[in-house]
C-alpha cells in the first residue's frame, strides 16, 4: 500500500519523466514515449518507471538505449525537481505491454463475433 507521499511523487516524477521523453524521443525520429505508470519505494530511493514505446518493433532498442543513458536522464531528472526532492531517486525501467494485452483481448473477441 503506497503512502500520499509516495503517491504524489510518483506523479510528480511521472509528468516530468513524460516531458524530458518528449524530448528524448525527437532525437529519434518515429518514436514515442509513454511513461505510463512509476512506482516509487517506501524509502523513496528507487523508482520503477513503466513506458510504452510506439511503434512496437522498436521497443527492444529503444528500451536498450534509454537502459544505456539511465544517468543522463536521472541528471536531467535531478534539475528538474531539485527543489521538491531532496534525494533523486534511481531510476529502472520497464516495458509496460498492457496495451498489447489490450489490444490482443479485443481482436480475439472480434474473432469470435464474426465466428457466430
């Protein structure tokens, strides 16, 4: 059960990891980056960022490369929020698939509509 603390940072970090992948992901032309959900632990040391990356068969490399420039970003991160957190936390990132779950549901239930 994450505390108000914990809930509001993770917004907090959310909204600004969404505005510096805007323009992480111009340097790639054809991308877009999501940052879909963070999850921030108790102590507030370490954050799980989940992002969608569009269009799915960049996703590997993409993820690769923001793996790769993980202190980049928790720099770019750290001037961003500087005056609201006293420790930045680290930052991991993970692939958020629910969309392709979602989308993999509604055309199995359209399979099985023309089928009746």
């Amino acid at each position: 059960m994450e505390t108000t603390r914990q809930q509001k940072i993770a917004r907090l970090l959310q909204k600004e990891l969404g505005e510096l992948f805007l323009l992480y992901a111009k340097k790639m032309q054809g991308t877009l980056i999501t940052v879909t959900a963070v999850r921030i632990s108790p102590d507030l040391s370490v954050a799980r960022a989940h992002l969608s990356i569009f269009p799915a068969d960049k996703v590997k490399s993409v993820l690769e490369q923001v793996n790769a420039d993980t202190k980049s970003i928790r720099f770019d991160l750290g001037k961003r929020v500087r005056h609201q957190l006293r420790i930045i936390p680290e930052l991991y990132f993970h692939i958020d698939d629910s969309l392709d779950y979602l989308e993999n549901i509604d055309n199995l239930l359209k399979q099985d509509q023309k089928e009746d």
